[in-house]
C-alpha cells in the first residue's frame, strides 16, 4: 500500500547559500520515496505525511503571532490606534536589527 512521503532536501542556490524544500511522492517505503527524488540537493530526511499536516492544522502547529495578536485586539482595551502603533514599532525595532547585524558583518 502506496503512503504520502515527504521528502526534504536542500539544494545550492548560490555560491555559499542553501536552500530547504520538500517534495511529496507516493511511495511504500521511506527509501523508494527518496529514490523518487531526482533533483541534485541533499536529501535530509524522508517522512510519512499526514492529512493534518498537508491542510495546515492539527495539534502540531503553535499558535502564530498573528493569532494571537488578534486575540489580544478583541480583548477590551485595545483600540486600532493602539494596535498600529505597535506594529509600527516592531517595524521599525526590526529595521534597526538588520541595519546594526549588516554594521557588525561589514566591521569583522
């Protein structure tokens, strides 16, 4: 009986840059699905895949920040003006992280 593998891998997208990707074969056993795989990348694992998983629900997945900002943004208290605020901060708190990581990279 055929199951949905994933198999993950990670093929050079530059001179020092990798990248990971799945692919997803109907295989009986985890070393047929990776010979399915014919690509040039390095194979990092082979795993049976559920239903859940390829929907995008189920126990596994956390709760993301975007849900529970609006879970925070129906709480009382909060209004839109406050809200847009916040995220302009985390926008802008980001942008100082990146500019002061390329300042530390381009320093060494």
């Amino acid at each position: 009986m055929r199951k949905l593998y994933e198999v993950r891998f990670r093929v050079k997208v530059g001179p020092n840059r990798w990248q990971k990707k799945s692919r997803f074969y109907w295989a009986q056993s985890p070393d047929e699905a990776a010979r399915c795989y014919k690509g040039d990348g390095y194979i990092m694992s082979v795993e049976k895949t559920s239903k859940d998983k390829l929907l995008g629900v189920g126990s596994f997945f956390t709760l993301g920040r975007d849900l529970l900002r609006d879970l925070q943004a129906s709480a009382p208290g909060q209004t839109l003006e406050q809200e847009l605020e916040t995220k302009k901060k985390e926008r802008q708190n980001h942008r100082e992280r990146t500019i002061y990581a390329k300042q530390r990279k381009e320093a060494t």
